[in-house]
C-alpha cells in the first residue's frame, strides 16, 4: 500500500477537533479546571500534531523504499526469465539438428558393409576350395575316429572316479512313554540299539509333557536312499514294553 493510500484511509485529521476537545475535558476531570492543565493540554495537543506529519513522512519514506525492492527484485526475475528462454532455445535446435541427423542416417542404405560381408564371405569360400583335398584317404578319418573314442573314455573314466552326491536328511523324533512310571534311561538304549545302513544317531534329551511325564526327544541322519521315517518308527515301536508311539517333530534335507 503507497502512503498516499494510506493517507487517503486515514480519519483522524477529519475529527480532529472531537478529538482535541475530548483530551481537553479528560484533563480537566483529572486535573481539575486550572490554566496550568489547560496549558499543559494545549501543549501536549500542538506536540501532537507536530509529530504527525512526521509520521507521515516516515511512512512516504518506508513506502517508497519498499516500491523500489519490488522494482529490483522484478527486473532480476526478468534478467533471469531471459536467461532460461535462451537455453530452452539453444536445447530445441540441439535437439532439431539431432533429429535431422537420425533421419538422414535412417534412409542412407548400409552399401558399404554389405559388400564387405560379400567380399569376406568370397575369400572364406575361395580358402575352403584350396584346403580340400579330393584325393584323400580313409586314413585319416580312422585316426580322428581313434581319438574321438579316446577322449570319449578318458572322460567316463573321470566322470566314475568323481564321488556321487548323496542325499541326506536330518530328522528329529519324539518317543512317547506309556507313563512317569517307564524307565526313560532304558527307553532311549532301546532306540539306540536301533542299527540300519546310512543310520547316525545325534543328540537328544527329556521334554516334560505334563503330569510328570516325559518324552524323548532325539536326533538323527540318514540316508535317503537307505532309511526313512516309516523304518525307524517301525523298528523303535517294537519296543512295546517301553514306547507308547513315535512321531516326526522335523524333518530338514541337508
């Protein structure tokens, strides 16, 4: 807002005698009707309207100083919209002659290459022709024969010699007594004494299953090939003296 806007929205001048008459009964009240107070009404009044148009020349001031930022600050934002529509400018014709230049390589044909293909191809020909030999014998094709058969036997030799993969599991079970009463240090010998080709024994100990019963729980590895669940189960529940059932609680291919 320019101060003479500012001075134009301003009402006080237009009331100011309602305004000098009302300080003035205002002191009286106060001070009671006396010269002094008067004088010292008067005073503060003319003080007061000395420091308006002071006021209103710091205004003019502020106001002028701010129209001359905004003046600046759009003849940089101008320097500097200049500044970009010239490089948009110089990115469309870079892009214009790149354009022109794709499409003049597009309909230019490959000549040159394919005459280098033909003439490379001619000469692989021409070279073919003079290495074969029309009068040669079989035993040539005996001996390549020989050494196919060689190294097809040296490689089966070498594949037997590698050592097959073998695939194993590791499974844990859980062995179930019939009650608290069963003797779990002898249940465990008993699946222990379990033996079978490609069977490892691991780790194992007692889970509190609840009123005071226990349960095995033991570790094992096998073989795939060789052993599996349904053999392990069936072997340790033949121990019906001391195990009630069997069950897989993991099974991990390793």
């Amino acid at each position: 807002m320019s101060g003479l806007q500012c001075l134009g929205e301003d009402n006080i001048w237009f009331e100011k005698p309602r305004y000098d008459e009302a300080e003035r009964r205002f002191y009286e009240g106060a001070n009671g009707p006396s010269t002094h107070s008067h004088h010292q009404v008067k005073s503060a009044l003319q003080g007061r309207g000395r420091s308006r148009p002071q006021k209103r020349q710091h205004r003019n001031s502020s106001s002028a100083s701010g129209d001359q930022e905004l003046v600046s600050r759009m003849k940089s934002l101008e320097l500097e919209n200049q500044g970009l529509h010239k490089v948009v400018e110089d990115l469309r014709a870079a892009l214009f002659k790149l354009e022109n230049r794709v499409r003049v390589l597009e309909r230019s044909p490959a000549v040159p290459c394919a005459k280098a293909v033909t003439v490379q191809s001619v000469k692989v020909e021409e070279d073919d022709d003079d290495e074969m030999d029309l009068f040669g014998s079989d035993e040539e094709d005996e001996e390549a024969e020989r050494l196919k058969e060689e190294r097809i036997a040296a490689y089966a030799a070498k594949k037997s010699k590698k050592p097959a993969l073998i695939a194993k599991s590791s499974i844990l079970l859980d062995v179930k007594p019939w009650d608290d009463e069963t003797d779990m240090s002898k249940l465990e010998e008993c699946v222990r004494s379990v033996v079978a080709d490609g069977l490892l024994w691991g780790q194992s100990k007692l889970v509190p299953v609840g009123y005071g019963i226990k349960k095995l729980q033991i570790g094992c590895v096998v073989e795939d090939d060789k052993v599996g669940t349904d053999l392990l189960e069936e072997e340790i529940t033949k121990f019906e003296d001391y195990v009630q059932s069997v069950d897989v609680a993991a099974f991990n291919k390793i």
